[in-house]
C-alpha cells in the first residue's frame, strides 16, 4: 500500500513554500515541471510519497 503524504510533509520534502506547492499544481507557466497531481480526501489533500520522491529524482537527474 502506498504512504499518502500531506502538503506540509511535502513541503518539507521538497523545499518549496506551499504557495510555491500550489502554483506548480495550478498555474500553466509551471506544468512543465510535471509537479504529481493531489488526491483529496474529504476536505484534505494528500500526494502519493513515491510520486513525490520519483519528481524529486528527476529533478536531480536532470540538472
């Protein structure tokens, strides 16, 4: 079963203010970036941990 992470633990994963979380998920300038797609439960939102690692990955792959 995947680990479902919540935005501040994906903040603290990736570094990015959840302003920034919400613009790479929201605005057309960022989605070349690929940023994963939430999933929302009830009023909460969640991202899958391993999507978030493998994003994390590429970016690292591709500098």
């Amino acid at each position: 079963m995947e680990r479902l992470l919540s935005k501040k633990q994906v903040k603290e994963i990736v570094g990015f203010s959840l302003a920034h979380i919400d613009r790479m998920e929201h605005d057309p300038e960022y989605s070349h970036l690929g940023f994963p797609k939430r999933i929302k439960i009830g009023f909460r939102v969640f991202w899958v941990e391993s999507e978030i690692y493998d994003w994390v990955a590429e970016r690292i792959a591709t500098r």
